[in-house]
C-alpha cells in the first residue's frame, strides 16, 4: 500500500492519501480526511485503466467539498426533516445545512473529519473516528469504522460498523459521483442504468422526505429494467421538477438480485452493486456547481455524474412506516456495499 501527504488540515494536522490496488490493476486512492475516495481506476473494454469518480486535484478543495465528491457520510445519510427527532421522549435538534433540513450528518458532518488509518492489507484500508455526544446535535459517543477493499474479482466492497454508548442513529453511506465513461466525460445521460426496486420515496419542494412511497410503475422511476439515465430525465413529472431530474430514494427488492446495474456502452464498463441497506437514493449531479474545478483540469457540470447512496430512506427516525435507522446502546450497527465492476452490458451475461 502506498501512502503520501495529501495535505494539512485547518487544526494543523497532516492528511493522508492511500492507494490500494488488487492483482488486476484495480486501484483506489482513499484519504483519512473525510474519508473520500479520489480516484477509482477500473480497465475499460480495451484494458485502459479508466478512473469513474468525479474528485478534485487538491486537498484544500476536498476542506470544503459542498458536493460531498467521493466522501464518507455520517452520522446520517439524506436528509432528516427540519433537523429534529426523537428518541425515548428526548427531542434532539440537529444544525439544518440544507435549507429547512439537515442534510448528510451537518455542516461538519464525517465528510469534514479526519479519520484514523490502519493498513489492514494491500488491497483493504480501515478507517475509525470517534464522534463525541452532542456532535452536530447527535446523542451518544459513537465510534464509527468503514473499511475500503478491492477484491480479485474486481469489486471495491465498503463495510459499515457503529457503536454507541446511547441510543442513537447509525446511517452511514458514501458519496461517490460515478461516471463510467471515466470522469473526463461531462455526461451520464446516455450511461444505463437498472434498480431493483418496486417503489420510491417522495419528496415535497424542499426536498423534505414525505414519508410517502409510490409504485415506480408507468412513472420516470421505473429503473426495473434497463433505460438510460436521461430517458425520462424531462418528464413532466412533479417529483422530477422538484429536483431538476433524480434525487429520490428506492426501496429495494430483496431477491437475490444486484441492487442496481449500470453500463456505459462507450467505455464498456459495467457495474453491479450490492447491498444489505434498506434502500439506494439515485441522485443525477443535479445540483453540481457549473464551472467547479475538478481534476485534470475538467470542470463541473450538471448531470456529469451519478450516485448510487446506500441508505435507511431518508427521514425514517421520524418515519415508523420506515426501517429505522437507530441503534441501542452497546449495539453494533453494520452493513455493507459492494460495487462490482466488469466489462460488457450486465444483462446480456
């Protein structure tokens, strides 16, 4: 494993940029500094090692990341409306960054921590931060540990695991923008994409989860089988409108097959993932700042990438229709994803 300075953190502190790689080639450049990762290289249909995330060249860039690029999210994923719930009849306020909501664990949320490094192997890279009772307006000293390893069979698999010494939420993700036609593209539009869900989360026009989920049938969230990203990206759809394309939460099918798929016939890449979290929240750089640097020189533009979050649907602390995202004191909350990359269109394997 190969470690460098990224850069010096706003207390002093030096950050760190670690590189692991499988046999094939494979190979992911992760910092403790948020946990982000900056670059993925996975080989195209000709071999070429094509790095698919979106990231900056500098460090003092990823200090202020307001698109969250690449980072470990935390102590919540999506956004909990108003900032407030509770929690055996104590009522927690959290600091709203997103408007009217709290938005991915605050405004110095996991994404904004520097996390503590151990090598566990070439290939695997453990992070563990300690988030005190009363971080961001959350109850409970939580120590929190998400693992990074690139498989021999082409996969970067992101494991999960908290605990707290209180009650409290554990609904980690990461945000890492996919372009498979390698992050140079500036477009997803033509990229395809499948999710094996059967209903999706609503939102209002703020973007506050209602607690609703609908049929994704005869609607633009039909993702069941294969369509382009950008096949019903102007629907005259409201929860399309609200959003300016895709920003929505699915609910996923526990059948055995992948979560999503997706395939960028340019490249040739495909990627599978997979997932033991309840639900997947779709978002199209809807909100990416035109004009934003971003490595190599490229700059930012709206719909150049996809995310695919695995999550609890956003608001389900205040949502018992919902799978809840709290866990016990003294309880180890974990999951994991998988983002398993090949070559060739997935569904004609």
């Amino acid at each position: 494993m190969k470690k460098e300075v990224f850069g010096v953190c706003k207390d002093g502190r030096t950050a760190s940029l670690y590189t692991i790689a499988n046999k094939n080639g494979m190979m992911a450049k992760i910092s403790d500094f948020g946990g982000v990762i900056v670059s993925l290289f996975v080989p195209d249909k000709d071999g070429v090692m094509t790095d698919v995330v979106l990231g900056f060249d500098t460090f003092a860039e990823y200090q202020e990341n307001p698109p969250f690029l690449g980072a470990a999210i935390g102590r919540c994923g999506n956004r909990i409306v108003r900032g407030i719930f509770t929690l055996d009849d104590v009522t927690y306020r959290l600091a709203c960054n997103n408007g009217v909501n709290h938005l991915h664990g605050g405004p110095v949320g996991f994404d904004k921590k520097l996390w503590n490094a151990v090598q566990i192997a070439e290939n695997s890279l453990a992070l563990t931060l300690f988030s005190p009772d009363g971080d961001q307006g959350y109850p409970g000293n939580l120590v929190a540990c998400v693992t990074y390893t690139i498989t021999d069979d082409n996969a970067l698999v992101l494991k999960y695991r908290g605990m707290s010494d209180k009650k409290t939420i554990f609904n980690m993700t990461n945000h890492s923008y996919f372009n498979l036609a390698g992050q140079d593209s500036d477009s997803i539009l033509d990229q395809e994409l499948m999710i094996n869900a059967d209903k999706m989360a609503t939102v209002d026009e703020n973007v506050s989860a209602t607690g609703e989920m609908i049929d994704v049938t005869d609607t633009p969230f039909d993702f069941r089988r294969p369509k382009k990203i950008g096949a019903d990206m102007g629907a005259d759809h409201l929860q399309i409108k609200y959003v300016g394309g895709f920003d929505h939460h699915f609910d996923l099918n526990k059948n055995g097959d992948p979560a999503a798929q997706s395939y960028c016939a340019e490249s040739g890449i495909a990627m599978a993932m997979y997932t033991d979290c309840p639900g997947v929240q779709l978002y199209t750089g809807n909100f990416l700042e035109d004009g934003m640097p971003l490595k190599g020189g490229k700059k930012a533009s709206k719909h150049r990438a996809f995310c695919l979050e695995t999550q609890f649907a956003p608001d389900a602390v205040n949502r018992p229709q919902f799978i809840s995202p709290v866990i016990d004191a003294g309880q180890c909350g974990e999951y994991e994803t998988r983002y398993v990359f090949s070559v060739g269109a997935p569904w004609k394997k």
